[in-house]
C-alpha cells in the first residue's frame, strides 16, 4: 500500500491534509526542505504576481524568455478554508509550457517557474505547474508516478496546488518536482555536472545518429556530449547476436525495461514505448551516471489510465525498444520487468489511491469552476473521468496476465540479464611496478587517442588493476562493477591527476563487501576507465577480468 493510501486508512484524509499544515519557516529547517509540497496528499495555494511588462512578454513570446515576477507560498490542511500564512514574496520568472497541453494566459495555461541562484525556495532552482487539462480526473500523473516508484524507476514526486495570478484564480495544479540537477541528487545521491548529463527526449527524438542534436541538454556540459554520442554508436554498431551484452556498458537495460513495462501497463501513449509516429518517442530523459552509463526516466503522464490506452504489450515504439524485443536477452528481460511491475502495482492499490486523491482535490475542484472563468472541466466531467480510471485499473492485471503467458521466453541457463560486456581475460599475474618512465610515442595503430589500455589484470592480494599509456595531462577515473540483479554495483574506485605523458599502473582495491564475496565465489569485475585531458575531451573505454576466489 502506498504511503497516501496507508494513511488514510489509518486516520483519513483529513490527517493527509494536516502534514501540509507546517510554517514555510519551519519546512525549511528539514533536510528535504520542499518534501512537504511533494506530498500528493497535500495541497498548496500559490501566489504569483507578474507585471504587466511580463504579462505582455508571455503573451508575445509564451515560451521564450522567462519573464520575471514574484512567488510565495502558503501550507494548508488539505482544504480551501484551511490555508496558513503565506512565504515572504521573493523573485521568480516564469514561463508557459506544453504542448497539446499548452494554453496561454487568458485560459488555463501550464507554467514552468525559476528562482535565482541567490534566493531558491525551499532548496529549489525551479518549479512545474501542470494545468491538467488532459486529465479531467487530476489523478493520472500521481497515479503513474507512484507506479514507477513501485517498480523501481526513478521518478518525480508529485504534490497539488492551487494558483492565482495578480489576485485571479487560475485552479488546481500538479506541482510536480523539476528534473534538474537538484532532484537528481536527491533520486541518485550526487550529481555532477561536470562529468553527468541529463538529456529531454521529445517529439520524436530517439538514440540516432542523424538525431542527436535533437536532443535537449537539461543538465551537464553541452559542449561535451561524448556520453550521449557513445550510447548512440553503441545502438547503432551493436550485433543483433549480442545487442544486450555490447549496449550493457552504455545502458542499463534492467532499469530501462521496468520504465517501459510501466508505460505499457499504465496505458502511455505519449512516452517512448507506447507509440509511433512524427512526435514519438516523447516525454522521456536519459540521465547518465558517472560511468556514462544511461537510464531513462518518465515525463508527462496526463495520458495514462485512459479507456482508449489499452496498450499491447509489445508493438513498434522507440528505436531501444525495438531492438531489447528483438533481442532474446533483453527480450526475456522486458518478460519479467513487466511481470515484477505487474506485481508492484497491484500491491499499490491504485484504485484506493485514485480515491483519496480525488476526494482531496473535490473542494479545490469546486472552488476553481466557481471562482475560475479558465476551468474545462464540471463536476460530471471528472467523475466520468474517475470512473474511467477505475475501470482501467480493474482491468490491467488480467490484461497484462494475459500477455505474460502467451509470451514466456524460453528458460535461460543463467537467471540475470549480461548487462556488462565479456572480454577476454589475463591471467592472474603478480603486481606490476608504476612506471614513471619518459613519454612513450603512441602507437601507430591509433595515434589520435590520448589513452591506450596496454593491459588489465589481477594484481596481488586479488586487487584489480590497469596500465595505461598517457599521452598527455588530465584526470584519470577508474571504477569497478560487478552484475547483479538489482543492475551494476560498484566495488572500487579510483581518481588520478596526471601532470605529463606517462605510462601509469592504477590500482583499484576491492570494497569490503566485495572481499567478502571473494569468499565464496569469484567475481566478473568490469573496469570502466574516463579519462578528461586538459584539453577538455573525453575517452572511455571498458575492461572485465575475473578476480578468483580468495
């Protein structure tokens, strides 16, 4: 049961509402400090004021320039009578969104809100408000997104708020969180955007070559691409025999297959599963980890648990996906994503979440057909809407049950997706001495690297390790990961500045946890090399060894 639904049944939506009854001034003190207003049992009202020099510059020009005004926030107790004190007034620039979505000022139009650099709010660089105008329930995006989570895909979170503008009511909003470098240290843990990206995937831009200038840089250097360029070629060049094992270094194909297999259980059609078409694949990124390794996450929701969306669970979509159900491996990967997802969602209850939520938006609902001349939907209109949610939700599993039978792979020797390219291994050998000899010349057989793997071995006392030849300055990143069926896990990591051309031996001891596995079993390490030379540009490349048994 999810965390909305598990407390309403304990101590009812009114207790939902109340954790939104919290001062601007003592959420800020929390280590998460905008948790409270991604909360999809809570409900904010928010406050913009905007010029009428930046009225005139979103009506001319609705997605270009952000445009500046002011924000500030109140918490209340999940009802349009329950509304605390308002944040101080800070500054803010805002500018429209959408697309099929998109409405301008003089309707009910969607906005995309920043705040400076020196004053963020509540931690945040940046806010979405979706008008919903797609979804007369109010409930897909939260929905959707909560069956991400479930199944093991990083997503946002999801809170509602009400807005006005200069004193007019504009209505209920989902306030989703902003896929930027602020949320994706809170999903991932870090982010660097030195070394990271974060791509937008939209009207038909997929992993191809002719389309990767199509792809929008959110987050990370612009200028450097190479890991975005790396995963195309990678698709583009990759064996239909060995797909799954020559994309493993550049794609997580375990968290990539759960993300599709909710698109297809949760009816999105506007995704990068769902359909075909001259503005498909859409809403999606790819983020990449510091190995440049990619997962994908979901956007724009407001198209899944629709009556018209009982998508197939297999079917043309975008290029990755096409090529994974080609793929036997990747295939049978997809197989069980969608049967674990399955399984997650149903454990949601949905149907009890789509409930609560739409009983916490009914007052706000109200509120916005009377006092809102930019409301689209009446009363009947999201109650149809809520029955047809309903319905969806009712149906899926047997659908999906369906499907999973009619498709079961055939058994597989081994039970885990090769998500980490097979090389042939050197034998186990002593340690070898760093080298701090003269610049050697590059070989001639690929004088433009500015890194050459010489060897990569066993060391003493199981320890992996490199020797590279250098033929220049710069950093030298080195990681190690072993497969597991959660995906990659690191077990070592190491981080060189070279000053000058060298020929350089880099260890890369073994984490406690791996040491303890060497107890009982070998382990595949695969070594993930970056090296950054002074000049900026970027060389990766991979290696596996087996360390034996201790």
């Amino acid at each position: 049961m999810s965390s909305l639904s598990g407390i309403v049944a304990r101590v009812g939506l009114f207790a939902v509402a109340v954790l939104g009854l919290i001062a601007v001034h003592a959420i800020a003190a929390r280590a998460d400090a905008a948790a409270p207003i991604y909360d999809p049992g809570s409900v904010a009202v928010i406050d913009l004021e905007l010029p009428q020099a930046s009225i005139e510059g979103l009506e001319d020009d609705p997605e270009g320039a952000y445009q500046p005004g002011t924000f500030s926030l109140a918490a209340t107790d999940g009802t349009p009578d329950g509304v605390g004190s308002f944040s101080t007034p800070q500054a803010v620039e805002v500018r429209l969104k959408g697309s099929a979505s998109f409405r301008d000022l003089s309707e009910k139009a969607a906005f995309k809100l920043k705040f400076p650099k020196s004053g963020p709010f509540l931690g945040l660089r940046k806010m979405t408000l979706n008008n919903m105008v797609e979804d007369p329930s109010m409930t897909h995006e939260t929905l959707a997104y909560e069956a991400y989570r479930a199944a093991g895909v990083p997503s946002p979170r999801t809170g509602f708020a009400y807005l006005r503008i200069n004193g007019e009511d504009y209505g209920v909003y989902m306030n989703i969180e902003n896929l930027d470098d602020v949320a994706l240290a809170k999903i991932f843990g870090a982010f660097d955007k030195d070394a990271q990206h974060l791509y937008e995937g939209e009207n038909g831009t997929d992993v191809k070559p002719e389309l990767i200038g199509d792809f929008e840089v959110d987050e990370g250097d612009p200028d450097d691409i190479a890991d975005l360029e790396a995963l195309v070629a990678a698709v583009d060049s990759a064996d239909p025999g060995e797909w799954s094992t020559q994309l493993g270094p550049f794609a997580d194909l375990a968290e990539m297959t759960r993300m599709w297999a909710v698109e297809k259980y949760a009816g999105q059609v506007d995704g990068y599963a769902g359909a075909v078409g001259v503005d498909h694949p859409n809403n999606y990124y790819l983020y990449s980890d510091l190995q440049g390794r990619f997962q994908m996450l979901p956007w724009g929701q407001d198209e899944t648990w629709k009556e018209d969306n009982h998508l197939d669970f297999e079917g043309s979509a975008g290029l990755l996906f096409d090529r994974c159900l080609a793929d036997l491996t990747c295939a049978r990967t997809y197989w069980k994503s969608l049967r674990a997802a399955r399984d997650a969602i149903v454990g949601l209850d949905l149907d009890a979440i789509a409930a609560n939520t739409a009983a916490l938006l009914a007052p706000w609902q109200e509120l916005e057909e009377e006092e809102s001349s930019r409301y689209e939907y009446d009363a009947e209109d999201i109650e149809d809407a809520g029955a047809e949610t309903h319905e969806f939700i009712a149906a899926r599993p047997a659908e999906a049950d369906e499907w999973l039978e009619a498709h079961a792979p055939p058994a597989e020797p081994e039970d885990s997706l090769p998500v980490l390219p097979v090389v042939p291994d050197d034998p186990v050998s002593p340690q070898a001495t760093p080298s701090s000899a003269a610049p050697a010349p590059p070989p001639a057989a690929d004088e433009s690297s500015e890194v050459t793997l010489v060897r990569a071995r066993v060391g003493k006392r199981g320890v992996p390790q490199t020797r590279l030849l250098l033929r220049g300055p710069g950093v030298l990143t080195q990681w190690g990961t072993i497969a597991s069926g959660d995906g990659p896990v690191r077990v070592c990591h190491r981080r060189v500045e070279v000053e000058r051309a060298r020929i350089l031996t880099v260890r890369c001891p073994l984490s406690s946890s791996a040491r303890r596995r060497l107890q009982s079993q070998a382990l595949r390490v695969t070594l993930l090399i970056r090296f950054r030379s002074a000049s900026g540009e970027v060389e990766r490349m991979t290696r596996l060894i087996v360390v034996p048994r201790s």
